[in-house]
C-alpha cells in the first residue's frame, strides 16, 4: 500500500538512498539514510543478529555486486502517521530475496530510518 500523504516523497528519500547504497555498494549513502543511533536486526539461520550502524556500514567498500544489473529493489508499502513512518522494501539479490521492514521518523535533518528489521529468503 503506497499513500496520497503530503509526506510521501519526503519519507521515501532515505528508502531511495538505502537502495542506492545497495546498488553502489555505499557507506556514505548508507549513513545519510539512517539515523546514527539505528539498529538492524535480524533472525538469520538461528541467532538474533543486531547491528549498530557503524558494523553494517563496514559491509560496504564501494564496489557494487558483479550481477548489481540483475539485482531488483522496491518500495512496497508505507504507512505515514505524523513523524513516524513504516515501510516494506523488497531486494531480490542474486539466489537471496530481502525482506526489509522500517521504522523511520521525520528529525530536524529530514526523515531517516530508525530501525531495520528483515528476513533473508534464500530462493
């Protein structure tokens, strides 16, 4: 579910920059998306795994994937409520679709993702 909300094009800039981190393999792109203070966790083959965002940022050098034009990304659905927001965001990475889920507020410096949660689908 996409919405008519006024604040619709301003929430999906970080989701936009969170994708164009992907493509370009981007901390940088990375860190104007979220918020310093996030969180990125998931249940992946068993264990919890919770990351600050300085430790998912080192995942990144600035080389994008050698399949990064088969590689398809999308905004799903939003939910807008004042200075919060809820998004679902689809990655389908090589043989790995990506389920992500955000929490993101609107701050002083525009909105960021507050919080990530997602699932790792192997196909």
């Amino acid at each position: 579910m996409l919405t008519n909300h006024s604040e619709e094009n301003a929430v999906r800039i970080p989701l936009e920059l969170y994708m164009r981190g992907h493509a370009e393999d981007s901390a940088e792109h990375m860190r104007a998306a979220f918020l310093p203070t996030a969180r990125l966790e998931s249940v992946r083959e068993g264990p919890l795994t919770s990351w600050d965002l300085d430790f998912y940022c080192q995942r990144f050098n600035n080389t994008p994937a050698p399949d990064e034009s088969t590689r398809r990304r999308s905004i799903d659905w939003l939910d807008i409520t004042g200075t919060s927001a809820m998004a679902k965001v689809t990655l389908v990475h090589g043989s790995v679709t990506f389920t992500d889920y955000f929490v993101l507020l609107k701050t002083e410096q525009g909105w960021k993702i507050a919080n990530k949660a997602f699932h790792a689908q192997p196909q």
